[in-house]
C-alpha cells in the first residue's frame, strides 16, 4: 500500500490496493513510454500483469489502473473475443469508476470534465482533448504547448522532433505538413509541441 500512496489520491490507495489483491495483478510501474499510459496483459501462466507509467500523475494514474483493471474484468465476465475498447469494456470501466469519482478524491474543477467523459469512454484518455487538457493542468510546468493555442502557420518540432507548419482545423483534428518532407500530418487539438521562433 505504502508504493501506491506515491502515485494515487489517499482515499483511492485502499480501494485500489483491493482490487489488485482480489483479481491477483501484478503491478508494475514503469519509465515513460510514449505511445500508451499503461497496460494489461494476462500471462501464459495465466497470472495478471498491469504496467503503469511512473510519471503519471496521481488522477491519470488511478484513470489508467482502473481502465486496465477494467479490461482484465472485461476479458473474464465475457470471453477473450469482446473488442478491447467494446460495450463490455466500456460498461466494466464505468462500473469501477463509478466509486472514485467523488469530490475527495478528484478536484473539483475535474468532475464535471470526468462525468463527461464517463458517459461514454475512449479507448484513451487522450483522444478526449477536455479531459486530456483537464488532466494536463496537474503535471507539473512545461516549455510546451497545447497545438489549438498555436496561431495557424506556426512551426513547431513534434513529439518525433520533425519540425511541422501548423495548417487550418479539419473536423477535430489540425492538418500539419512536415517542414522537410511536405507530408501532411494530423494532429489532435491536444497534442503538446515545442514552438520554434521563426
């Protein structure tokens, strides 16, 4: 319990810490990785393995253990053959969120963002541009910014380091061509990238 009260609000260590010991995962917090907040796998051996980034912070991590514990539940209520991110998914993450979403362990300012959100998840917080930008505002201060804040024509280098010209807004997305090549790139509203002075 004591490594879990470093990465989540209090009030959801003790909840959380029961779920893992009811459902036998083993946990393991690791370094960042770019493409994915955390994961679920189930071992040959048939155990339970969920992966977490250590930079989260503590209201993404609850988010991304509890979606990754919701899979695990999914998988076993209704068979291997459901679509990872499906109703069942979806149902199963509401269910154990449900009980976290309260005003003593989340802020405020996010509840109305996560009720949101909850109606109907994604299969990644950060295709939810509110709720990955609601989320953003707790990580600690960054040189970065958000790509719907850059003026259209902007250059800016993205998470590759490719340097790109910020293009006009298709429906949700920003149409952006790499400097070097001319391909055209969409990126989410969301998306944190380095300005570069002209």
């Amino acid at each position: 319990m004591s490594v879990l009260d470093k990465y989540l609000p209090h009030l959801a260590v003790a909840p959380l810490t029961a779920l893992l010991e009811q459902y036998h995962v083993h946990l393991k917090i690791v370094d960042e990785r770019k493409t994915r907040h955390g994961d679920y796998r189930k071992n040959p051996d048939g155990s339970h393995a969920i992966t977490i980034n250590a930079n989260l912070n503590t209201y993404r991590f609850l988010i991304t253990l509890v979606h990754e514990i919701a899979h695990l539940v999914a998988f076993q209520k209704y068979g291997r053959l459901i679509k990872p991110h499906g109703a069942e998914w979806k149902h199963t993450f509401q269910q154990f969120m449900l009980p976290f979403l309260r005003p003593d362990i989340f802020p405020n300012d996010l509840l109305p963002v996560l009720a949101r959100h909850f109606k109907s998840p994604k299969a990644s917080s950060d295709t939810d541009a509110m709720m990955s930008v609601a989320l953003k505002s707790y990580d600690p201060e960054t040189d970065k910014s958000y790509i719907f804040e850059l003026q259209q024509g902007s250059i800016f280098l993205g998470p590759s380091g490719k340097k790109f010209q910020k293009g006009n807004k298709l429906r949700k997305r920003y149409r952006c061509v790499e400097i070097i090549s001319g391909k055209v790139y969409l990126f989410q509203p969301n998306a944190q990238v380095e300005v570069l002075k002209v």
